[in-house]
C-alpha cells in the first residue's frame, strides 16, 4: 500500500472522510498529537489500529468527537463536573473519562465499561470527524513504544506503507498529549498530565487529585536512554557531570534544555526546546526523535518547576524515562 501525504482541502478531507466511513485509516493532525482515526463504532477499523500500532489490546483508545452535543452518542451519565470541563477545555488537550454507551465495542475500550472521549482543538480533525458522521478513535499515529509524532512526516517515518492516508497540518501545536480526567469520582483523578493543567482544572472543578500509579507507568519509549534531572539550585552542574561519565564511557549523549540554559553547558550536544515551558512541551517528542534519527545513547532531559505546564512535563518525563531521575 502506498502513503500519500495530503493537504487537508476540501476535496481531500471528503476523500479521507470516505476512507474512514469505509473502515479504512487516516492520520491526521490534532493540537496535541498527530491521530491514527479509525471509525470508533466499527470493531473491525479498530482492529486494524491496533495491527498497524502494534499496540496491546489492553490499552484502551480515546474517541474523538466534533462538537459537545456528541460526547452524550458515546458515552452515558455524564456528571456535573464533567458537564463544567466540558464547557471550560472543550474542544481542547482534555480528555474526559466517562461510562461508555453500548455502540462503542469492547477493543476500544479494552472491555472496560468506561471510555475515553475528548474533541481535538483543530480545524482539520473536526472538520474530518464532522464529515464522517461517526466517533473516531485518535491514539497517536505511530508504532506503540515509539515517540509520539507531531509532523506528518514523522507519521509517514513510522507508517509508511501500513495506511492510505496522512493528512498534513503542519506541527502540532501542544506536542504533547491530552489530560486524561475521571470525574465519576470525588475528588476527580487525573490519570494522565497534559495539555491542560491541574490548576487550571482546578479553577474550574475544585480540588483534583493524580492516580499516582499513572505517574512512572510505562507507555510508548524513545530508543535512547533517557535521564530526567530533579529541578534545583546548580541542576546544569550536575547534568554536565553526569554527561561527562556518561560520554566517558562512550555513550552519544544529550541534553535536552531550555534555550536560556545552553550556555552552562558549553560544548556539549544539546537539542534546545526553546524558551518556556510550554516551547519545551511542545518539542519535546520532536527533540527525542531526533535524539534516535541521530543515534544518540543517553538523553538527560532537564528538570523543571512542578507547576502548571510543568506538572505535565513531569509527568510526561516520568514515564519517557522509566522513573530514571537523576
Ligand atoms: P494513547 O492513545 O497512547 O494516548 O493512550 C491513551 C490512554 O488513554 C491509554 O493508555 C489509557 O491510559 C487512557 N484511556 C483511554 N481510554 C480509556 C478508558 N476507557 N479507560 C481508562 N483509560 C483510558
Ligand atoms: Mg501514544
């Protein structure tokens, strides 16, 4: 099968919508990630994600849907405070967990009577949606254990050949994934950090508290090691020391740091992720991919404040490197 990379045109998006309506796969961009869609009330489209994925049939998908008037076609009992996020974050990085209706089958929701529903904040993937009449289910589009895409080529790097269609949005805005939130419980739980932050929710809802076993749980991993510095007074001393053992015995290494940090390092090999934290999560996937295109060994990414946005690179961070903090 060949890949065709499309501009997302009118004509374009009715092809793809075509293609999904049939039980076929498109990627596409949304504002946190690019998706692999598959029409979410088809068994058979959602199998096929899972074989292109290589992912495990005990991880369960996020749907998508347009607009708010749709989350009640798949999904039931939606609580009041689901109902305030909803109106707050939505569309957007958040990403509701909520008791799931009987159309949507048991692989999206790995036979879990919850499923996951959010709406992408991005022209492209709304109007995509809208177009095919049905939820779609949106896990990144690439092969499960590898870095999330945020450019189409990068989807085309991992899926070449596996799918028809990639709709080309340019780079994902968030770059990194959605706040997963269940707020069928008191207090709610994040079970993911993301694109929305706990504070902000917070404003919204109330107090929030994280599942904690969600916070190291392993998910999809870069090739390179990865380090992850604890944020302190003389942090950019330590990562320098420990790149330099780490280069001593041979290993390609590199940091990860903001643009105002490069200068302590000097000479060594950094992918600068720019200015705030919100820069640094938006290229962090971009940043260890290319950590692998080089063959770097060791990744040591640096620490960061434990607020707002940075929660959500902590979190992120936690998992990329299997609780490997230095
Ligand atoms: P990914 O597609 O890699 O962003 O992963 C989606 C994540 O969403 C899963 O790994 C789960 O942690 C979470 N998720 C999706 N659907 C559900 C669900 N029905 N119940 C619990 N967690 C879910
Ligand atoms: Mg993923």
């Amino acid at each position: 099968m060949e890949t065709v990379i499309l501009q997302p045109n009118k004509e374009n998006l009715y092809k793809c919508a075509a293609h999904l309506k049939s039980g076929g796969l498109v990627a596409f961009p949304t504002e946190t990630v690019y998706a692999l869609g598959a029409v979410a009330t088809n068994a058979a489209a959602v199998e096929k994600v899972f074989d292109v994925k290589k992912r495990s049939h005990d991880k369960p998908l996020i749907v998508a849907v347009a607009k708010k008037s749709d989350i009640a076609t798949v999904a039931r009992n939606i609580p009041d405070k689901a109902r305030a996020l909803i109106d707050a974050f939505m569309p957007g990085a958040l990403t509701l967990l909520l008791d799931r209706a009987e159309n949507i089958p048991d692989a999206v929701t790995a036979g879990g009577d919850t499923v996951a529903v959010r709406i992408p904040d991005n022209e492209t993937a709304k109007t995509l949606i809208e177009l095919t009449g049905a939820p779609v289910v949106v896990p990144s589009a690439n092969i499960s254990e590898k870095t999330s895409p945020t450019l189409a080529s990068h989807v085309y790097d991992d899926l070449n050949g596996k799918i028809s269609y990639i709709l080309d949005g340019g780079a994902s805005e968030i770059g990194i994934e959605s706040t997963i939130i269940d707020t069928r419980c008191d207090p709610p739980e994040i079970l993911r950090g993301g694109g929305v932050t706990a504070d902000m929710i917070e404003r919204v809802i109330g107090k929030v508290k994280f599942k904690r076993e969600s916070v190291c749980g392993g998910n999809y991993m870069p090739l390179a090691e990865v380090f992850f510095s604890a944020y302190y007074d003389g942090m950019t001393q330590n990562i320098c020391a420990r790149y330099d053992e780490l280069a001593k015995h041979g290993r390609k290494t590199a940091v990860i740091c903001l643009d105002g940090n490069a200068a302590y390092y000097g000479e060594r090999k950094l992918y600068r992720v720019g200015k705030s934290y919100s820069d640094y999560a938006h290229n962090l996937f971009a940043a260890l991919r290319k950590a692998d295109a080089e063959h770097v060994d060791a990744v040591i990414a640096e620490g960061v404040v434990s607020e707002g946005i940075g929660l959500s690179l902590i979190n992120r961070l936690c998992k990329i490197s299997r609780g490997n903090i230095i």
